[in-house]
C-alpha cells in the first residue's frame, strides 16, 4: 500500500485549480469545485481531489456549458434545471435560493435535476447554510451503484445525506453515504490493488467479492449498514431527489440527469432561536459525557473526527494526499490531460514550482446568482471569471482562461489587473457560506442591470450621476485565515460583537488598511469621455458609503442597505414608496420628527394616516384599508414612552394584506434587535445614535430585504441627493467597532438606574422594557437581546421634572440618545415639541415625562448625579427630599426611609391645614 504524502495545502490548491482550468472551468468555478475538494480532503472524506484525476468533473461530452434554467418559482421552492452542468455549481445556486427564502419566510427548499457529475461533499453545503443560522439539509443522487438488501443488482446510488445543525458554538454536521462503501474509495483500492472487506459487495453474478474492480464492473455495493434499514434510507434519498426533484429514478447512468435537495429551516418558526441552540448544546454535551465502553473506540459526535484531521491539516499547513493522484493532477495541470478529455486546447508545458504558483494565487470565489423572481424558464448567467487564473498564469505560462461561456481569453500578463468580478445578491449570508469569497465592486447603468453571476459589463457610458454601485455592496470578503480552534474543530459562527470589528471588504485597497480608506471627493477621474468607471460622482456612489452600506446591511441580515444624511432623510424616502393616495398606519408613540413627516409632508403627498396602539395587533389589523393601506410604520421601543409592540405579529399581519413594513430601530439597534429576522421589509435605524456613538455625526440607515424596493430606495437616495457624505460614512463605521461595548455598558447603567427610579417616592412611573414588571417585558424578552439604554419617568409634577434635568450635572440637558455621554430630556419640550400638545395628551405622553439615555460613566457616578438632582427638585417643590438608593447596594435602613416618608406626608398635611385656616 502506498502511503500519502504531505504537501503543503496551498501546493495542492494551486495545481488543483491549475488543473480546473485546463479542463476549460472558469476562474471562480475553479476556485468553487476547488474549495469543495479541499473540504473533503481536509477532513479525509472520499469526496476529494482524487475526482480531478478519475475525470468525475467532465460529463460525456466534456463540460457543459448550458445555462441552468428555472423550472418552477415560489416565495418557499424553486426547482432548477442544470443543465448537464457539474453538480457542484448548480448545488450552490441551490443552497444561495434556499438560503434566500428561509431568511425571508423561514423556509427554502431548492430541487436541482439534469446535473451529470459530482456535487461534492454534502457537509460542505449543509454546513453553509448552519454557520448561516439555519438547520440545513442535502441530498443528493447518483446512478446505480449500490443494490437494494436483498438483491444483487444495483439501483440506488451512493446517495448521501448531509445535516447541519446550529448550535451554540459551531454547527454539528452530519456527512454520510448510504452506501458501505465509497464507490472512489473502491476506485482507489482497485488502483492500489488492494482488496476491500468481504461484505462491502457483490460481483456481476450477484456474489460477494473483495475485489473492488469486479464491484465496480456491474456489480453492487451494499447499503451502509447490511439490512432493510440502510437499504430503506437509501430509497428515501432517491424518492426526495430523483422521483420529487425530478431526476431519472431508473437508466440513471445512461439518462446522465442525476438530482438533489436542499432544504433551509429557520428554527425560530418553533420557538426562540437561542432556546433551540442551547438544548442542541446541552443534547451533544450529555452524548459526549456518556461513558464509553471499555475497549471500544470512544464516543465521537457527527463530523467531530473530521473536522479534528481538518485541524491538525490547517495547523501543519499540509494535507494528506497520494502520490499517484497528486502526479495525475500536476500533469493535468500541466495540459496533459486524460486521453478523452475535452479541456483547453493549449499546448502542454512544463509545470512551475507549485510552491512559487500557490504564492501567487489569491482564490476568490463568486457564487451564482439567485433567482427569486425570475420567471419560469429564465436561464441562470453563467459565473464570471475571477483573477486566480491570472496568477496561476504565472506559473501555468501556456494557461489561457475561459469565460463561463466557454470563449477563451488571451492570457494576461503577470503585471496585469484582473477584470472585476459579478458580485452577489442575496445579503449578509454569504461571506459565511462561501468562506473564501472575496467581493469586488461592479458598476452598471440604470438601464442594463446586471444580472449577479454573469460576466461583469463593459463600463457603461453615464453622465454625472448616471452610475450605481451593484446590488451586491451587502456581500463581503470572509477572512481565508483558517484559523481554527484547538479542540479541531472549524471556529464558530462570528458573534456580533466580532462582526461589528471585521466588516465586509467591498472597496479595493491595494495597501490594505486596517481602517477603511476615506474617499473624501465628490467626483471620480474616468479613464475615457465614453465609459464610465465604477464611480464618477458621490451623490450617485462612493466607495466609503458603499462599505458601511454593505456592514450594515450584513448586520442586518439584509438584502442591501442605504446611508442618508439623517434619519428622517431615510424615512421620508420610505414614504416615496407610498403612492398618492395612499395609506399608510403607524404607531401612536412615535419620535417627534416622524409625527411630523407624517402629519405635515404626507397629506401634501395626498396620502393619508392612521395612528393606532401598534402593541394591539387587532387594532393595527382594523385600521388597514383595502386596495389603500401601503406602509405600516412601527417603532419598538418607542420613543420616548418604551412601548413595545409585537414586531413578527404585526409583520404576520401586513403580510397576508400586502402592506410592506418599516421598523425604526434605532434605539435598539442591530446589537439588540434585528427586526428583518422577525418579518420587517425595511429596517431604519439612526446613525446619529449607537451607530456613530459620539454625538458627532448626523446619518440614517435603511436595511432592506427585497431586491425590488431596494431599487426604488436606491433611485430616491441618488434622484434627491439624500445620500450620507463619505467622512460621515468613515465616522460611523469607526464607531461600529465598538458600538457592542458600548451598548453592553450603556445598557447595564440603564438597567440599574431604572431599577433605582423605580423603587423612589417621587416617581411614579419608569418607562422601562428591561424591568420584569413593564407590561411587555415577556414579549419584548422574546425579540430583543437587551432592555437597552433609553428609559423614562413621570414624577406627576412638571416643575420637579424640570427641575431635575436642570440640576444633573454629569448628564447633558439635550435631544437625541445613544452618545457615549448620558443624556437628559423633556420630550414634550424638546424632542417631540413639535407635536401639538392636545395630540400629546391624547396619545397619554405627560408633560412631565423625563427621558434618560445612559452613557458610558461610572453608574456610580450617574447614579449620584442623579441623586442629588432628585433631592435637590424635592425641596424646590417643597417635599422632604429622599434619597435614589442604588440598586447594587445595601440599601438604607427601613425605618430611616419610612421615617422619611411620614415625615414628608405630615408636611403635606400641614400644609392643607393652613389652607383650609386661611380660607375659613
């Protein structure tokens, strides 16, 4: 037996793609099936590389070059129609639209047929789609290899099931054939003339046989565990994939129209999301904890010994791999390729140094594009080519690279810029679903839209303006680092916290600053009077707002999003979605520049409003108005009373009568709520607050899930010039760095000064969801992460309250919130005075109403301040002053306290007295 041998993992990279490309693969196809091999050969799954060297990659005829079509559409499903093209690539698009629909409906299942070659690893699809949030699952089929139990004669496939499910570290994974064998590893040993275990299969004649070469020339291999249960588990795979997914169920070798299944599942749809992971998390401790047998081989969880080897591989920075594949793959790579391949039609040349290429090679990968919308039939552009063939130019010189249409491209020289690739549309996902990808930014005309995963157009001739950045500025870089945990297990998903620090790279740096470079130009140098680059004037786009559009937008889990000038820049270019005549309902509680939009700019559009109890949702269901309402405006918390209403509820419900939702969430922000995860379309939130963090930048946000009104957002945003200035982008993305430490620590301030105002004599109401005892605090526990910062109270007297703002002296006495400086507010004189005050007194906003937003102090320093503020209004108003008794310490003894207040109620009592004397 000839043992592998370790070489370096970017060597094996490098001549792997090399190898792609001569066999007429595309950049980032080559890049693709590559990081789907090395998955496999990382974690020593018989899905790997040895399938370049076996021709697994090619069909019959070479490689297709069909586009993939879509056969049927809906907002859950979508079945796609491969074109004969390799299954890998047609699984990905699969995994994109499942992905898609699960993040907008909580469910996606995509069907893929007509593909005649490998889709690879299922773990490593279905491990996408974990790290993404969701419960993946894949199958996949295969012609007949493997006989039912019982028989003799083939007619399942290998068939394999792959699972993944998130959990409260890394997602567990669950990669398994149905078959007790491999049909590479039976390929494999029959290379090395070895002989296979005597109840792997059977030989053309129905009899048992180790010989893997008999197995494999009409004969079958056994189901994975030798019974019915194995055997029935295998016809599960081929009834889901080849009977639903509409691939051959009989002839599958020769009909060469294999199919697959993916399937996305939001665990939210059955309760709270954390709640599923921490059971999935507390299930695979006691299976771990288990006691194990004496003798036997331990306990290991799915996946847990591959992703152990991965490990060790990534560490060492070598892999595993035999001699004679990795001598079949050089050659290949070299333009030598299998008698019978169809591939480049280059001369051969003699292979560089691995080493030197795979230093050169940067990958990049660009997914295929989604298909939400597209009509049946429509066929899918293929994926543009990405710049690691220009390196492996380097060290392949004869190498010339295909485009995805199979039309063969001069090579470029060393020295030359790579064209730009297609970015991807889908949102925040997919810097986790394909680790490797690297984003660049493409540009197109209002009137030829690119369509994602095809080759970028030529720059389009525009005007000043004329330009938009693409779709996709919500994509991102992932770090290729791989790094991983010492346990030897892939790291986990990114928390917020991490994501906050690494954003998305969607702008080229050629210096690769750790800060974002600052594009402070209003217009862009073009290389010619007739084409236009990607950017030619800022108001139209700039490569600063592009990037903290496109962190937002993956913080968001959205589509795409927008950087405006303010946040009620952002909301009034919501409200152009409503047409004259329109409808629009919102919440009674609102901020006071929204109330004013509202009531003073929406009527002379000729659309009217409603304002409801937005925390009923049958009052929210009975102010629609059919065929008129539009737009359902929600804020929660709301602002400044603390309101909460139901967002997945109202969501629900605006969905069934089409109205499109818009959530101000600003004073939670996407570090504690995520509104388009609950059901939202859009998603605004001020920049001015947590995001910029230090009173110093004024900005709004909208995070949008649908494509289409994306568009619309994106026409308003450069028609009215409403766009955020590039230093106000640079500022707000240095202040997303630390907006989690930020809000971890204003939000605790928070909740200990409302824990202490709640318990004092002078006030009589604190405005609070992080209290157990606010009316929504089970509800607003179930969609938001944190009480949050912001809180209000009522002392029943307009001059003690006045008087209490006046008096602090750490906080500072003005609108807004979310500043790393505590705040103080009469709304009703400030922030929302803009609303009449028989309005306010209707919709129950008092006078006195003081509202607070935590900074960053010592909460011992603000709880002090505070304190003496509140004495010293309590003797302006004439009361015995009573101090605020912080809640994290002992607090001051009972009979001093009651003293205190029969003290103050004698005074009271006086007082009347003296009254009623004068009077008589």
């Amino acid at each position: 037996m000839v043992s592998s041998k370790h070489i370096a993992s970017s060597e094996l990279e490098a001549v792997c793609e090399a190898a792609l490309l001569r066999l007429g693969y595309a950049g980032t196809e080559s890049n693709l099936i590559t990081q789907v091999l090395m998955y496999a050969q990382l974690r020593g799954n018989s899905q790997n590389v040895m399938k370049i060297s076996a021709g697994a990659l090619t069909g019959p005829a070479g490689i297709s070059r069909e586009e993939t079509r879509v056969i049927q559409d809906g907002p859950l499903s979508i079945q796609l129609d491969g074109g004969k093209r390799l299954g890998m690539l047609v699984v990905e698009t699969a995994v994109k639209e499942a992905l898609t629909r699960c993040q907008e409906r909580g469910f996606g299942i995509a069907g893929t047929c007509n593909t005649s070659s490998s889709t690879g690893a299922l773990g490593f699809w279905a491990k996408q789609i974990a790290e993404a949030g969701y419960i993946g699952v894949v199958l996949s089929q295969s012609p007949e290899y493997v006989a039912p139990h019982g028989a003799s004669q083939a007619v399942f496939g290998t068939n394999p099931i792959a699972v993944a499910i998130p959990t409260e570290t890394e997602p567990m994974v669950l990669d398994m054939a149905t078959s007790a064998y491999a049909w590479y590893d039976l390929l494999k040993a029959k290379n090395a003339g070895q002989a296979v275990p005597e109840d792997v299969g059977f030989n053309a004649q129905g009899q048992p046989t180790t010989d893997p070469g008999a197995i494999l020339a009409g004969g079958a291999i056994r189901s994975f565990d030798r019974s019915h249960k194995g055997s029935h588990l295998a016809l599960l795979v081929e009834m889901l994939t080849g009977a639903l997914a509409s691939g051959a169920v009989t002839h599958k070798a020769t009909a060469n129209n294999w199919a697959n299944l993916v399937v996305a599942l939001d665990p939210a749809l059955l309760g709270p999301t954390a709640g599923f992971r921490s059971r999935a998390s507390t299930l695979l401790a006691a299976v771990k904890a288990a006691i194990p047998l004496p003798d036997g081989p331990g306990v290991w969880l799915p996946g847990e010994r591959g992703d152990a080897n991965a490990a060790r591989c990534l560490e060492s920075g070598t892999v595993p791999v035999d001699p004679q594949i990795l001598a079949d793959i050089k050659a290949m790579a070299e333009g030598q390729l299998p008698e019978g391949a169809v591939g480049t039609p280059v001369p051969a040349a003699r292979l560089a140094n691995p080493l030197e290429a795979a230093a050169k090679v940067e990958l990049s990968s660009t997914p295929c594009p989604p298909t939400t919308g597209r009509a049946t039939g429509e066929t899918l552009p293929e994926v543009a080519p990405n710049a690691a063939g220009v390196q492996l130019e380097g060290a392949f010189p004869d190498l010339q690279r295909h485009q995805g249409n199979g039309a063969v491209e001069a090579a470029l020289p060393a020295h030359a810029e790579a064209p730009e690739v297609a970015q991807d549309a889908t949102g925040v996902q997919f810097e986790e679903i394909f680790p490797a990808a690297q984003w660049h930014q493409d540009n197109i005309s209002e009137d030829n839209v690119h369509q994602l995963g095809s080759p970028p157009p030529a720059a389009q001739a525009a005007g000043s303006g004329g330009s938009r950045p693409a779709d996709s500025i919500s994509t991102a870089e992932a770090s290729t680092s791989g790094e991983h945990t010492t346990e030897g297990r892939d790291p986990r998903r990114p928390t917020m916290a991490t994501r906050l620090c690494h954003p998305p790279r969607v702008t080229d740096d050629p210096y690769g600053s750790m800060s974002p470079p600052l594009y402070q130009t209003a217009t862009f140098h073009q290389q010619s009077a007739v084409e236009c680059g990607p950017y030619d004037y800022s108001r139209s786009g700039n490569p600063t707002r592009d990037q903290l559009q496109a962190h937002i937008a993956e913080l968001e889990g959205a589509h795409r999003a927008f950087a405006f000038g303010s946040g009620m820049a952002a909301l009034s270019t919501v409200l152009r979605l409503v047409p004259s005549g329109g409808h629009i309902v919102a919440g009674r509680d609102l901020y006071g520049g929204t109330s004013r939009l509202l009531a003073r700019v929406a009527p002379n559009l000729g659309i009217t409003v409603s304002h409801v109890d937005t925390a009923n949702p049958a009052e929210v269901e009975a102010a629609f108005i059919d065929g008129r309402t539009k737009l359902l405006m929600l804020e929660t918390p709301t602002n400044p009373k603390l309101d909460v209403c139901d967002i997945r509820g109202c969501c629900d419900i605006a969905s069934k009568a089409g109205v499109l939702v818009v959530v101000d969430n600003s004073i939670m922000a996407p570090v504690f709520q995520q509104p388009l995860a609950l059901g939202a379309d859009i998603s605004m939130t001020s920049a001015t607050k947590f995001i910029a963090g230090h009173s110093d930048v004024t900005g709004g946000l909208l995070a949008v899930k649908d494509p289409q009104i994306a568009e619309q957002i994106y026409f308003f945003q450069n028609a009215e010039g409403s766009a955020l200035g590039p230093f106000d982008c640079w500022l707000s993305m240095r202040g997303l760095k630390t907006m989690a430490l930020r809000m971890e620590r204003q939000a605790a301030t928070c909740a200990l000064l409302a824990s202490a105002l709640h318990s004092h004599p002078l006030i009589s109401r604190v405005n609070y969801p992080g209290l157990p005892n606010h009316p929504a605090y089970a509800l607003h526990s179930q969609q938001a992460s944190s009480g949050g910062s912001l809180l209000s109270f009522e002392t029943g007297s307009v001059e003690a309250s006045r008087r209490i703002v006046e008096q602090t002296k750490l906080f500072k006495v003005t609108v807004s919130f979310g500043s790393v400086t505590s705040l103080i507010s009469l709304p009703c004189y400030m922030s929302h005075a803009s609303i009449p005050a028989e309005v306010r007194a209707a919709r129950g906003l008092p006078d006195d109403l003081i509202r607070i937003s935590a900074g960053i102090e010592d909460p011992d320093d603000l709880l002090a301040d505070l304190d003496q503020a509140i004495q010293s209004a309590m003797e302006a108003v004439g009361q015995q002053p009573v101090p605020l008794h912080s809640p994290h310490k002992p607090p001051v003894d009972f009979d001093v306290t009651e003293q205190q207040r029969l003290q103050q109620r004698v005074k009271e009592l006086e007082g009347l007295l003296a009254q009623s004397q004068m009077s008589a």
